[in-house]
C-alpha cells in the first residue's frame, strides 16, 4: 500500500454499527476492535454516536407533541421543540428536521398572535378591533390541533410539512 492510500484511509471516517437490542452491550473497554472500530453489536459512546432508531422516533414525536404539552406548563410552546432539537438534532438528521419545523411553526404562530393583538388595539377605537381580537385566541388554538395531526402522522410513518410556516431557521 503506497503513503497516499495509507493517508486516504486513515481520513475516511469510520461507520458504527446501532447498539443491540435494548441498548445493551459490554462495557467500552474491550469493546474494541485492534483497530480501534466497535466490534459488531457493541454500543458506541459519545456525543456523536448515531441514535438507538426508537430513540429516534421518540424524539421525532416528542417535537411535534411538546408544544401542547407546554401549554399545560405555562405557554411557553416554542421551548419544547428547542429542547428536542438540542437533545437529539446534533446526532440525527431526522430529528433536527423535525424539530426545527415545529419551531419554526411555533415562532410563526407567536409572530402571527402579536401581529394580530397590535392590529385589532388600535381597531378597537372604531369597534372592529373587538371582532379581530378573538383571532389572537383561534390561532394558538389552531396551531395546537395542528402540532396534534403532525405528530399523529409522523408517529405513522407519514411526513409531514406545517401550513403557512415562515422558515426561519434552516
């Protein structure tokens, strides 16, 4: 093997295969091939390990099914989509999509609900204002049946893809 083949494979990074079932496995040391690959069927350690696939539908879930949750927890709805994303969207490219649609989702509808209240205030002098304010309700309201149908679908299998969402973050 000439020096250039020995410097390209030592710059190829390596595959890891998944945990065994249950996540279970020996200890890290000795798990290790001589060189220095995780044997077959053992757990791979640290921060960039790929997820357990459960785990990973857990999550995907979870960024959908969180901001209804977080209405029961005082309303801060864009905090669970946010926690998610940093639990699991460094290490899976599924769960970072995810969990930043739902995000972007959730800071759309708070965009919305404000733009809607700093309207209908000053219409409220001319008595329409008092008709547009129950749209600063409706959709909150809307956006948590919507969060529910996202993540019935993609508990699925299904993807899904929110109405009337302003990307914001890529």
């Amino acid at each position: 093997m000439s020096t250039d083949d020995q410097h390209r494979n030592d710059r190829e990074i390596p595959s890891y295969p998944q945990a065994g079932p249950g996540g279970q496995g020996a200890s890290p040391q000795g798990s290790y091939q001589q060189g220095g690959h995780p044997q077959q069927g053992q757990p791979v350690y640290g921060n960039n390990a790929p997820l357990n696939p459960e785990y990973e539908r857990q999550l995907v879930c979870a960024a959908h099914w969180s901001p209804i949750a977080s209405v029961l927890l005082g309303g801060m709805t864009f905090f669970g989509p946010l926690i998610v994303l940093l639990m699991g969207g460094g290490r899976s490219r599924a769960v970072r999509e995810h969990a930043i649609d739902a995000l972007n989702f959730q800071i759309t509808v708070w965009i919305a609900t404000v733009a809607v209240i700093l309207i209908s205030l000053p219409l409220m002098l001319v008595l329409v204002g008092f008709v547009t304010i129950w749209l600063a309700g409706l959709i909150p309201l809307a956006a948590l049946v919507v969060h529910g149908l996202a993540a019935i679908k993609v508990a699925a299998g299904e993807p899904y893809s929110y109405p009337f969402t302003w990307r914001i973050i890529r």
